[in-house]
C-alpha cells in the first residue's frame, strides 16, 4: 500500500494527462458504442440487467450479433469505470494545491456508476425512448466535465480572470446554451425516428419530417454564432480561443454535412451513429471554447513591475 500511495502523483504530470485524454475519449466513444446499440436494433441484445440474461453475466452464443453488441457497450461502461478510479488517484494528492482537479475527477467519476444504472433502468423499461434521451443527456453531461478536467489539467493552476472582451464572453456562453438547445433537440429528432433499438418500441408519435426542421434552427444558429465567434477570436491573444473555435467550426461543418446527407438519404444508421458522436464531440469542443475565455491571473508582483516599466518608459 505505502508503495502504491508514494506511487501515485504529487503534482500533475504526464500519467496525469494520459489518463484525462483517455477519458474523454472512452466517454465519446461510450456514445458511439450506444449509438451502435440503439441503430442496430441491439437495445434489447442483452433483455436484463445487470445480467445480460436471467442466468448469465455475459452474452451468450445464442443471442447472435445483438447481444455481442450490447454487451460489448456494456464492457465499456467497465473500462470507464477503470478509468474514473484513475483519474481520481491521479488527483487524490492535489486536494489542497489542485482542488478543482480533486472535484471534477470526483464529480465525473459518481457519473460513470449512475449512467451504469441509468442504462440498466433504459433495458428494465423497453428502450422508452425519453429515458434513452436521458442515457444520452448524461453521457454529454459527463463528456462537458471530462473535457473541463482535461482543459484544467493543462492550465496554468491559481485564480483566473477573463481573457476576453466581455461581448465576446457573452456571445461564447450564448452559443454554448444553443448547443445545448440543439442537442436535446437532436434527442427528441431521434426519438420520433425509426431507430429505436428495437422493432417493438414506440416512437414519440410527432412528425419526424417537423421535428427534423424544429432541430435544424438551433443548429443553423449555433453555427452562425460560432461564426462570429471565429471571426472575433481573430484578434484575441493569450488564450487558445482562437484553435478551439476553429476546431468547433470545424466539428459544425462536418455536424451538418452529416445531417443534410442522412436527411436525404432515408436516415441511415451509420450516418445517424456518426451525427451522434459529432454530437458529444461538439459538447466537447464547446466547452473548450467556454474554458478558453479565462486565464490564470497574473501574479501581483509581475503586475507591479510591469506598471513600473510602464511609468519609466
């Protein structure tokens, strides 16, 4: 035990960094697997929980190809489980110099056992598809804070300030909220279409042709907005606002070529699985452009000098 505590790191170091990236990733990646589910008609692949079946913890060869998929998503959950818990370890020594990273890995790690029930409440209801919505809800929430935990890991640690002019701030968290508008959205479009993680599910009963233009808005404004905020960033300096905005420009542009094409082409499911990792891939690019807006405060004394300088010169 003394050799695993000593083990484990007193500041924050590469198998810190490692272990964040590896994060995010499972968590976009546990929506792609779960999209996987729901497009294949695997969502009752494995028909209980936390079992996959009455008598088994694994699929069975008779289940087929469905029950291979949902458990395969099921695992998942497992690695990110693994995950959580070293995330936490890598921060466990910084509560008192690092204490944001303490709480966002703590916080992110409570998520991964509740989406692990929450899916098991998805299977025991027959795939209803507003508690599906839910299960997605969730894993972006989990996506938004394991991107902040990544972002903090990287940033200077100590009290920040805005590094932006305040309209620019006011138009990122703008945008940040019709992202969210257009996700969830984007979880009702899905509900009223045919993929439904099994035949015998029902749909929300709405036009799906209504819903798919309803969802179009949000989106279309989100990328107007973000457009304004790339032109913006341009002269900004001493943030990473400018990459993060056109890597979210770029994650958009992609969004909606997706989209048109599935729209048109009678909804296919791998295109509908892409259009939702970009989904969770968008959450994430947004929350570092929300995090990039702040900067460590510059220490008093370097402040003071500066000011020094400036009476002298």
């Amino acid at each position: 035990m003394k050799r695993i505590i000593a083990w484990l790191p007193d500041r924050v170091d590469r198998r810190t960094k490692v272990v964040a990236w590896l994060y995010l990733a499972a968590q976009i990646l546990l929506v792609t697997t779960g999209g996987a589910v729901r497009l294949t008609s695997s969502g009752l692949g494995c028909p209980t929980w936390p079992k996959c079946t009455a008598d088994s913890f694994v699929n069975t060869p008779e289940m087929g190809i469905h029950g291979v998929i949902e458990f395969g998503n099921r695992m998942l959950g497992g690695v990110l489980a693994i995950l959580a818990i070293l995330a936490f370890l890598m921060v466990v020594k910084l509560l008192r110099s690092r204490r944001d990273l303490f709480w966002l890995a703590f916080v992110a790690g409570l998520g991964v056992p509740f989406q692990a029930v929450l899916g098991g409440i998805t299977v025991l209801t027959g795939l209803t598809w507003w508690v599906v919505g839910l299960h997605f809800v969730t894993s972006i929430v989990l996506v938004v804070l394991t991107t902040v935990l990544l972002v903090r890991v990287y940033a200077v640690p100590g009290p920040r300030v805005r590094a932006v002019p305040g309209w620019y701030a006011a138009v990122a968290y703008v945008t940040s909220a019709v992202v969210g508008v257009t996700i969830l959205f984007g979880i009702v479009t899905t509900g009223t279409g045919p993929h439904a993680g099994d035949a015998k599910t029902p749909r929300t009963g709405l036009n799906p042709e209504l819903i798919e233009h309803v969802h179009a808005i949000p989106a279309y404004a989100t990328f107007a907005l973000t457009l304004v905020l790339v032109v913006g960033a341009w002269r900004i300096t001493g943030t990473p606002v400018r990459r993060f905005t056109l890597l979210l420009l770029g994650v958009e542009l992609v969004q909606i070529a997706v989209g048109l094409i599935q729209s048109n082409t009678g909804l296919p499911g791998v295109l509908v699985g892409i259009h939702m990792t970009l989904a969770a891939t968008l959450a994430a690019m947004m929350t570092a452009v929300v995090m990039s807006l702040t900067a460590a405060r510059r220490p008093a004394t370097v402040e003071a000098g500066s000011a020094a300088e400036a009476v002298s010169a």
